[in-house]
C-alpha cells in the first residue's frame, strides 16, 4: 500500500439456510441398486435414525453415532466397516481392527452384504472383566 491508501472492510450479509431450512425428514429415498455398498450403509444406517461421520480416523468406513455429533458431549459407539463379504476381512485385520475400537471405548460394527440386495450389521463388542 501507499502511504495514505488504507484497507477497507466489506460486510456483506451471508443468508445461509438453517437446519430448519432444510426438510430433511421429509425426503423420501429410495436408493438404486446401482449405488455402492458404502453409499446403501449409509442411507441404511442414517435411515434408521444413526448419525454417521468420516471414520478413516480410527480404520473404519464410518464413525456412528446414537445421537447428534454437533452435541460435545456425545462421542461414536461405533466404528464401522462396510464389506461385500467376511471373506474380505483377514484374521489378523479383523483383531486390529477390534484391537482398535476396543482401546477407544467403541464397538466394532460390521456392515455386510446380506441375501438379495440386503444389508446385515453385525457389532462386535470386546469387553474384559
């Protein structure tokens, strides 16, 4: 800048919609088969009234919450794993992966593909006495 030239501050109002904008409870979704397994998890579990966020943090598909996020004094019980099949999951990927959730205070969940077009969650909880 040049001696005498000084900045100015531009307010401009930014109308962003609220979450009460936005009626989310009233869509009705019906996801094609052709959408990915990963993609049919999450409308599944979202559907069911579950909270789900990014879960590569802690070596899942997805973190799963029971109740709103946003809240600070709510954390995941989940980390979930969204596969075709068991099959895909070694012995030894499966125990980190339970190693892991259990060091964290989560359960592991374990979406896989059912009969048909079908989606099963399994959750495993490794509690010690």
């Amino acid at each position: 800048l040049k001696a005498g030239n000084s900045l100015k501050s531009i307010e401009a109002p930014i109308n962003l919609p609220s979450k009460a904008d936005i009626p989310i409870n009233n869509l009705d979704i019906t996801l094609p088969i052709k959408c990915t397994l990963k993609q049919r998890a999450f409308s599944m579990l979202t559907q069911r009234g579950f909270y789900l966020t990014d879960g590569s943090k802690f070596g899942g598909d997805f973190l799963v919450y029971d109740a709103d996020p946003a809240s600070s004094s709510n954390h995941s019980k989940w980390i979930a794993l969204v596969l075709q099949s068991p099959a895909e999951m070694t012995q030894s990927a499966f125990v980190r992966h339970a190693r892991l959730a259990t060091f964290t205070g989560k359960r592991l969940m374990v979406v896989i593909q059912g009969s048909g077009e079908a989606l099963v969650a399994l959750e495993y909880s490794f509690a010690f006495a």
